[in-house]
C-alpha cells in the first residue's frame, strides 16, 4: 500500500513544530499548522494500516500533552509564581518551592505523554518494519525522563523516519 502522503504529512508537520517554529512572528503559525499536519498524517496513516491503536495511542498523548500545558499554567498563574510569597492557609509558599510543584506536574504530564507516544512509534515501526520509528519513541521516552536534552535528538530521528520509510509497504492488518 502506498503511504507517500501520510508519511509526508507527518514528516513536514513535525519539521514544522519542530524547527521551523523557532521563526519569530512566524512559528506560531508553523506550530499549529505542523501540528494539524502531523494529527491529520497520523490519523491517515492509522487508517489505511487499519490499526486504530496509532491513532488511539497518538490522540491519548496529545490530550495528555495539551492537558498538562494547561494545568501546568494554570496554577502557575493561580500560584502567581513571580510573587515573593504566597499565603496558603497558615503557610507561605516559596518562588522555589512553586517552582517545584509546577516543574514536577510538566514532568510526570510529559512523561505520561511520551509513554504513549512511544507506544504508537512501536506500532508504526512494527507496521512498515523500520526500525527508526521505534528506536525514536524510545529515545522520546527516555529521554523525557533524563531532563528531555535526549528527547531532542529522538524527534529528529522521528522525522528522518518519516522522510525515509519507504512510499509502498505491506502492512500486517490488511
């Protein structure tokens, strides 16, 4: 079967979160037209493998992702984490202390998310027998949980698997 445009959708959408979205003015409008690529590519490509557990494992990451943001600010914002103090029943809260709570909440909702990514690399790599997309989920994984410096180097191997998988697979499901 011939995946030439999911895997192009996914490979240009993840160039465009990715890379393109350090453009100033510009990359906010590359990171959400990457990301609407990239969901768009993914899902695409969940269907034509006829494996609903990439799509399901991908949607379940990126809730976990955007879920996460949004708690994450949300009590930075609540907890006003630029004030010196911030009183809390009988308590005073530290910057450093608010700090903490806030950069352990982004580090489990990551790595909760990076999980599931990983999981749906393993499919697609299982899928089209290339080995890069799971060799990228783990290094994604891993590498959340070392401080995600690792993480980086795995997203890039993610999209040189997107680029170089070949157009015409046999897929397990069909």
């Amino acid at each position: 079967m011939n995946i030439k445009s999911e895997k192009n959708l996914c490979a240009w959408g993840l160039v465009s979160m990715i890379l393109l979205s350090n453009i100033p003015l510009l990359g906010i409008i590359f990171s959400f037209g990457g990301l609407a690529a990239y969901v768009l590519g993914i899902i695409r490509l969940s269907n034509k493998l006829n494996n609903s557990e990439i799509s399901k494992n991908y949607l379940i990451s990126l809730v976990i992702y955007i879920t996460t943001i949004v708690i994450g600010v949300g009590i930075a914002f609540l907890l006003g984490i630029s004030t010196s103090r911030i009183p809390v029943a009988d308590y005073s809260l530290s910057p450093l202390f608010t700090a903490g709570i806030i950069i352990l909440i982004f580090y489990v909702g990551f790595v909760a998310a990076s999980f599931f990514e990983k999981k749906y690399l393993e499919i697609i790599s299982k899928e089209t027998k290339y080995q890069a997309f799971d060799l990228a989920g783990k290094i994604i994984f891993w590498g959340t949980i070392l401080f995600f410096i690792p993480s980086i180097i795995g997203r890039i191997i993610q999209i040189y698997a997107f680029f170089k998988v070949p157009e015409n697979i046999e897929s397990q499901n069909q």
